[in-house]
C-alpha cells in the first residue's frame, strides 16, 4: 500500500485514491482508519493489516493508526480475542521510537479509557495493566512533548476520577517521588513538582498528606532550584487545601515563612500571591500570632515588586479573619449578603476576651475566627513561681507556637493600642487582649504586691472577664501580702488617692449607656462600677486623708477583734474599688504604661487631645492593627510613588470585603479612608467604588449610608460617563436601600442620566432604561407619572434602535404599574400620551414603535383588554394604511401572532372581531409580499417563524 496521508480531510484526492469518493471534509462519520476496511488491500484480514501498518516503516502509517485507536476499539471490543490482540498493539505501539507517534498515542488515551469505561466490565484490569503503566512510562520520556502530553493526560484522567487509589499510590505517586528526588534531573525534578501540586486537589486528603506531603516540604527547602522553590511557592495555597488546617499549620507554616524569607525576591512575590489561601486553611490563632506579622514583614519588603504583591493581597488577607457572628453579616450561597443578629453568647465572649464557658459543645477557635484578641494561650501564663519581674522584657509580638519578633506590630501594642479605642465601641470589649500587653501583665505569684508599685500593679487581665468571678480568695492573698507594706501602701485613703479619679469613673459610666440595653455584661459591669463610685464618694467625704475615721477608732478600743474585721472589710472594700477602676482607667486611657496616678494620664490627654481622638477612629478589635494601619495608608500619595500607581484602586477593590470583616460597628475606621478615595484624581479609583457603593450599603445599614454614603453617591451622580455607570448599573440595589423620604429626592436627578458627555454612548442609555424598569417598584405610581414616564418617553424615540426596543419594555412595565394600582386614570392620560407622540409621529419609525408597544401590551396583558380595545386598537387599526411597509408589517404580525392568539378576540361574539378580520383582510392583499405575508400566516405556524423583532421582545 501507498502512503497514507497524514490528514485525509485536507487531500480529497488522496481519499478518492484509498476508497474515500463518498467522505467529503464535511463527512462526520468518517473513521480516520476508513483504510483498513478497504477490500482488495494486500488480501490481509483488517487486525492483520492494522499491525502491518502499526508497526511499518512509514512514519505517517504510525501516526494515522495511533490517532485511530479509539476507531479500532470501537470495531474490535465486542471480540475478546481481538480486543485483547488490539491492547498488545497499542502497548507495542507506545514504544515507538518516532516523538510524534507517542505523542498521538498519548493523547488518545483519556477518550479510549472513557470509551473502555462504558462498554468494558473489566475496565479497572485493562486501564491499570495496559493504558496507565504507558502513561507513567511517558513521565520520564527524554521527548519533552512526549512528557508534556503525558502530564496532561495523567491530570485529565485524575480529574474524570478514572484511575484507581491502588494505582496512585503504587504507580503513579512512586514514579512522581523517584522523579522529584534529590538526586534527580532538575528539569525532571521541576516538571514533578509541578505535577504534584496540580494533582493533590484532586486526591484525598490522606492520600496526600501520607505519601506527597513530605517531598512537598522537602523541596520547599532545596536549594539547588530555584524554578522547584518557584512551583512550590505558587501552588502552596493548593497544597495547603489539599492537607487541611492540621496538617497546614504542624508541617507547611514553618515551610512557608522560609520560602517568604528567600533571598530571591520572585519567590517572596509567589507567596504573597498565595497568602490568601493559605490564611483560609489556617486556624484564627496562627492567622492572626504568625501570618499577620510575616505578611506585615513583606509589606515592609525591600523589593518593590514584592510590596505591590503585597499590597494587592492585602484586603483579601484581611477578609480571611471575617467572621459574621462578629460583623453581623453574612453571604448566602448564591452571593446575597444577609444580616445575621449577633447572637449574645458572641458578644459575652468577646467582650470578656475568652470563650463563653458553654456553648452548646460547638465553641471552638475556629469558631472564634475573627476574634479581635482571642484569648487562646492561658496554658502558657506563667506558673505560680514565676516572677513578676518580666517586666522588662520587651514586647513580642505573640505567636503560638513560640514569640516572634516584629518591631512594626508591636508599635501599637500594650497600652498604645488601647488608647485608642473608639467611643463608638464597648470600653470592656477591648479588655480582652493578651496580645496587647506585656509579658509582665501575666500574673504570677509575686503579681499581687502593693498596688503602690507600678511593676506590681494587680493584673486587670485575670480578672475581666464575664461572668464576674469571685476575687474574695485573692484580695485576702493580696492583703496577705500586702502586710509588711502596709505603712506604705495597705492604707485605702492612699490607694484612692493613686487610682480613684471619680470624673474618669463617671465617663466610662456615660459611655456604657448606650450599650446597656444590648449586652447584660455591660448591665453587670455597670451596676459594679455604680457601686465602686458610691463607695469612693463615701471614702472622700467620710474618711480625711491624714487619720482614720472615729467609729474605726471607738471599735478598735472596745473590741480590737471587731476592729481588726473591720478594718480588713474596709480595706476589702477599697482594694475592690481601687482594681476596678484601675480596670477601667488601663482600658480607655493607658497611653503610657502605669505609673500608678490618673494625674498623668489627664497630663497626656491634654497634650494633644486632637491626635488622641483622631487615633481612636482608627481602631478596632476585629483584625490585627497593624494590617489595618497598612490597608488605610493605601491612600497615601507616597505609596503610588514608591509601590505601585494603582495601588488606590486596588484598596477601592477591596474596600467592600474589608468592610464586611470589620462590620457596621466598625466603618469608622475606613470612612476617612473611603471619603479619600471618592476624591481621588484618578477616575479609575472612583468608577471602582461606584460599582461597589451598593453592596457597601448593605453592609453599613440604612443609617450609615444616609449619613456617609449618600453624599459620595451623589458626587459620583455628576462625575463622568465611565463613573457614573458604575452608579446606574446598580441604581436600583442602591435606591431600595434609602428610606422612602430620601430616595425620592433622586426622582429628579434620574432625568440627568438622559444626557451623557458622549452622545454615542448608547450603552448608558439602555442600562438606564434596564434599571428604571425596576426602579418602578420603589415609587408611587404618581411619582412615576410625574417623573418617569417622561424619561421613557424620551428614551422610546431615541436614535439607536436598541435603546427604542428596551424602551417600549419600560413603557409597558410603566402601563402594568398604573393599572395593577388602580390608577386608571393615570394609565388612559400615558395612553393618549403614546397615541400622540407615536401614533401621529411624523416619522416612520415612531408608528412602528407604536405597533411594537401595542403587540407588548396584548402580549404582557397589562391593560385591560376593554380599555385596550377601546383607546388602543383603533389606533393601532389605522396603522393599515400606513404608507411605509415596515409599519405595515409590524402591524400584521401584531394582529395575527397576538391579538388572534388571544381568545378574547378568537371569540365570534367579539363586536371587534370583525373589525380585525377586515384589516388583515386588506393586509393580505397589500402590494408588499413581506406585509401579505405575515398577514397570511396562520396563528399556529407563528412559533416556528424566527423574526427578529419577536426575540428582542422576549
């Protein structure tokens, strides 16, 4: 036989020269090898002369029987003989030694495994014995295509759930790890990893975990490769996944703070890029002690390419810690963001900065995800022997798993940071963090000295916690100890006189008002420091500071045992009100550690109380500070300068997901930042936040967007065309959301949508006309008649006939909403509206809008059918003679594919029956063959008629 063409759909003569005169190019029946049917060739039987030419010398014979295999299958598959002679031609066909002949084998190997997996019982045996050891074989290929064919072949089979658990961990995953073996070639090495972590999504977890994790870990470390370092960084998100939360923070975190401390800055940016998805398999704990303070580290990067990385992944980091039983917000299945009540027990825990003892067995730190501090390593207080004198250890940056250092967090930790807390949030809700105090604020043994010592002042951490615990046992320690001191420090006119600023006290009080109807922790913490303020006014009045009060005095010379009780009741009662208000004043006013007098904290109040207030706007307790100090200096002009020019338009990006984790109660940490934003000079950064400002809406609440959304809206209202389409896509999401009094001030202002600065711009026009058809819901149909239907009007006659088509939609819904209202009047005032502007229209378009609108109305039933035929259909009628055709034609589609479908009109009694047989009548005999037509057409043919009018309709 002659050579066979390597594309017989490409050499019609040669498929006229091999028996192919019926099998055009078009031909889809065509087997590529038809060739072996052919009678009379060699006289050899079709199995015998496939392994003639399976195994020729003719290169292009080879590759044509390989493309084929799937043909071959088909003929020989029901014969057990023949399927099994098929099988040990294609295993000796694999060995081909010409490239491209495996490479064709290759490819045909996941549609034979489909094929024998429909149609063979025995498909585990043929695929594991015969196909899949071919495509292992082909991994180590010395032909790259070969190799690259057979990767993706072996993630395809992978991915259809084709092969079998015994042949991946004894096939597939030996051959991989031998391949990403030290020893190994590094191109080799380099194509295995990159197969591993491509594959490990598609495997079971303990799959992976037991035989891919620790060559995974091994060659996040080698140093040979940079491309190995490379892969494994790119896909460490994958990887992470793939092994779960346990597995991710024992084995992969120490791997990838390595891989984010390469000295080459290309492997840092890839793990920036996959910070996210290794947050989302990581616990609260390690999210916020270990991963927030390495990606604060590559913020700082020295590269700049790294920074912009960074930058980029800085608001999808922070929405890792998003948790709705704290924002009160939550995104349905279907993308729909829902408000979710915060639920007490939440609000209890994270107010006292530890889980609530019970919680129904489902409390957990996963559960706990955005948990401001979580308080989640008591194990590691001190132990009872341990002195208190750590504190001058400096500050360290918490972790769990041991302290890491990190200068930039630990800026604004211990008592900086609480200085700061908003008025808009609970004092005692920021209580709770041991990550922003110093190692010494751990209570040891030595921790309950004299409160006149500033380094032993008594630990407010052990103690603020809901509910309220017994501190009977620890005052008598306290008092205990006290008494070698108690000259110096025991005596309670001089605690008072070092901690009791009753104003302070009074402020904190008056702040916790407004909480107090919603949280009973704030109810009990209220009632203790109302009873900590009456006794301190007691103190004041009835006891002077220089000697001990009479009655004291009279007992102690009658009943020195009654004294003695006494005295320690009273001194009870002082250290009690000396820790709670210490509490109170370390959690609103401890810029600076304590030196044991208010006098210095009013001192440094009053030295720049505009840079106090301006701090405590930017604080919050839902994300790790430092991560929100970096997100608002987005908006710095210096950081376009030195990261990246759009780096504004990637905080506007992300500014709705950041705000969904901080929640409502906290915007007032990203107002500022969104305002600048809103102004900024690049319309790119403005049109960003224009199409998001009705989902920031939802999240803010119809309060917080009166008071801070609306006036950017309305800016962004008289922007430009390319910012004010982000506003007029989601118009309507947006408007529903305002109370009914302040959306109908934008009535008006709808009208400027009309005008754009590009009079092309016919795409702005349609979106408006989109968007009015659901923006009539929101109004009353007298508003809608005052000032919506004049817009549609003036969109039904506009040049572009896509806006005209959307428009007459409009127009209808306009008709539907006055009627379903009872408004009749107001629907029979638009109808001689229409007649008149359109019916009378000059030009011929205008009464071909006219039949358009009257089809919609019979077709969508929103007038009634006795107010439709008594002011519609005589205008409509008199379109018959119409000197255009195109109205004409219009007109008897109308007529027959919608009024005579409707059988009101069907009806012989119908008095306007006759009326519209005489007009189609005269239609049918119209001088235009279009128009007869379309007026001869039976109603039951009218589906199987594609007009294009009809499609725009619907």
């Amino acid at each position: 036989m002659a050579e066979i063409p390597l594309y017989f759909v490409d050499l019609q003569d040669d498929l006229d020269d091999y028996g192919f005169e019926d099998c055009g190019p078009d031909c889809d029946n065509m087997r590529v090898t038809a060739f072996l049917d052919i009678p009379g060739q060699d006289n050899l039987p079709p199995l015998t002369r496939l392994e003639k030419y399976a195994f020729g010398e003719n290169t292009f014979n080879r590759q044509i029987i390989a493309r084929g295999l799937l043909d071959i299958f088909r003929d020989f598959s029901n014969n057990e003989e023949d399927f099994l002679m098929v099988m040990e031609i294609v295993v000796r066909l694999s060995e081909d030694a010409e490239p491209t002949v495996r490479t064709e084998l290759m490819e045909q190997i996941p549609p034979i495994a489909i094929f024998l997996q429909e149609n063979r019982s025995d498909f585990p045996v043929v695929l594991s014995e015969y196909l899949i050891p071919i495509v292992v074989r082909y991994l180590t290929d010395p032909n790259n295509q070969v190799r690259k064919s057979s990767q993706e072949v072996l993630l395809i089979l992978l991915e259809q759930d084709l092969i079998f658990q015994h042949d991946i961990e004894n096939k597939v995953c030996p051959i991989l790890l031998q391949l990403s073996a030290p020893d190994s070639d590094d191109e080799y090495k380099a194509e295995a990893v990159s197969i591993i972590c491509k594959m490990a999504s598609m495997l079971s977890k303990s799959t992976v975990e037991r035989l891919l994790l620790p060559r995974f870990c091994e060659l996040c470390g080698d140093g040979k490769l940079f491309q190995v370092r490379k892969v494994c960084a790119a896909n460490f998100g994958d990887i992470c996944h793939a092994v779960g939360q346990e597995a991710t923070e024992k084995f992969l975190i120490p791997k990838f703070f390595e891989l984010c401390s390469d000295a080459v800055w290309g492997m840092r940016k890839a793990c920036v890029e996959c910070f996210t998805a290794v947050s989302h398999s990581s616990s609260p704990g390690v999210r916020r002690t270990q991963l927030s303070p390495l990606f604060i580290r590559l913020v700082s990067d020295p590269c700049r390419w790294v920074r912009q990385a960074a930058f980029q992944s800085l608001g999808p980091f922070i929405s890792t810690f998003a948790n709705p039983s704290r924002a009160g917000l939550y995104l349905r299945e279907d993308g729909a963001l829902n408000i979710r009540p915060l639920t007490q027990d939440f609000d209890s825990g994270f107010a006292s900065g530890s889980p609530a003892p019970s919680s129904g067995g489902n409390t957990s730190p996963a559960s706990l995800t955005s948990s401001a501090k979580p308080v989640q390593r008591e194990p590691e207080l001190p132990v009872e022997g341990t002195s208190a004198k750590t504190s001058n250890v400096p500050h360290i940056g918490s972790s769990s798993d041991g302290p890491v250092e990190n200068p930039v967090e630990s800026s604004v930790s211990a008592g900086a940071e609480l200085s700061r807390l908003s008025p808009e949030t609970s004092a005692f809700s920021k209580l709770s963090d041991n990550n922003d105090f110093p190692i010494s604020s751990y209570p040891g043994s030595d921790s309950w000295a004299c409160p006149g010592n500033s380094e032993d002042v008594f630990s407010h951490f052990l103690y603020w916690r809901t509910p309220l615990p017994d501190i009977s046992k620890d005052l008598e320690l306290l008092l205990s100890e006290a008494g070698p001191q108690e000259d110096d420090c025991s005596r309670p006119g001089v605690v008072h006189n070092n901690y009791v600023a009753r104003s302070e006290i009074q402020k904190v009080l008056d702040s916790l008002q407004e909480h107090l109807m919603n949280d009973p922790d704030v109810q009990a913490q209220v009632q203790v420091l109302s009873a900590a303020l009456r006794a301190a006014q007691l103190d004041s009045v009835n006891e002077p500071e220089s000697q001990p009060t009479a009655g004291l005095n009279e007992v102690s010379i009658s009943d020195p045992s009654s004294a003695s009780d006494n005295q320690i009741t009273l001194s009870a009662s002082s250290s009690q009100n000396e820790l709670f208000v210490a509490r109170i004043l370390q959690s609103t006013d401890p810029g600076e550690p304590r030196n044991g007098t208010s006098d210095h904290l009013e001192t440094d109040q009053r030295q720049d109380p505009t840079l106090l207030e301006e701090n405590k706007s930017k604080l919050q307790d839902i994300i790790p500070q430092p991560l929100l100090d970096q997100y608002v200096s987005m908006t710095d002009p210096a950081r376009a300068q030195t990261v990246d020019t759009d780096i504004a338009k990637h905080c506007a990006y992300s500014l709705p997901g950041v705000a969904l984790t901080l929640g409502r109660q906290n915007w007032h940490c990203l107002k500022d930042t969104y305002e600048t934003l809103a102004s900024d000079v690049q319309w790119k950064v403005r049109r960003t936040l224009a199409f998001s400002i009705h989902e920031l809406a939802v999240i803010l609440g119809d309060q917080l967007t009166a008071a801070d959304l609306v006036p950017i809206f309305n800016g962004f209202l008289k922007d430009l065309d390319e910012v004010r389409i982000g506003v007029l896509k989601h118009l309507y999401d947006f408007l529903k959301l305002l109370h009914e009094d302040k959306r109908r001030d934008y009535l008006y202002q709808l009208q400027e949508f009309v005008v754009t600065d590009n009079s092309r711009n016919w795409r702005f026009r349609y979106e408006l006309a989109e968007q009015l058809i659901l923006i009539l819901e929101l109004y009353s149909p007298s508003d809608v008649y005052d000032y919506l239907m004049h817009i549609a009007l003036k969109l039904c006659a506009d040049q572009v006939s896509e806006v005209r088509w959307i428009s007459f939609k409009l127009v209808v819904a306009i008709l539907q909403k006055f009627y379903s209202n009872s408004e009749s009047a107001l629907g029979l005032n638009f109808i001689n509206e229409l007649i008149i502007r359109f019916r009378h229209c000059s030009k011929w378009v205008g009464r071909q809008a006219f039949a358009f609108i009257c089809q919609a109305v019979v077709s969508k039933e929103c007038v009634p059918v006795d107010q439709f035929v008594e002011h519609l259909l005589p205008s409509l009628l008199s379109l018959a003679s119409d000197p255009v055709p195109n109205v004409r034609v219009l007109l008897a589609k109308a007529l027959r594919q919608m009024l005579l479908a409707k059988a009101y009109f069907r009806n012989a009694g119908n008095p306007h029956l006759e009326v519209i047989e005489e007009t189609i009548l005269a239609l049918q005999s119209d001088r235009d063959q279009d128009v007869s037509f379309f007026a001869a057409l039976e109603p039951k043919r009218r589906n199987i008629i594609d007009t294009a009018v009809l499609e725009k309709q619907n």
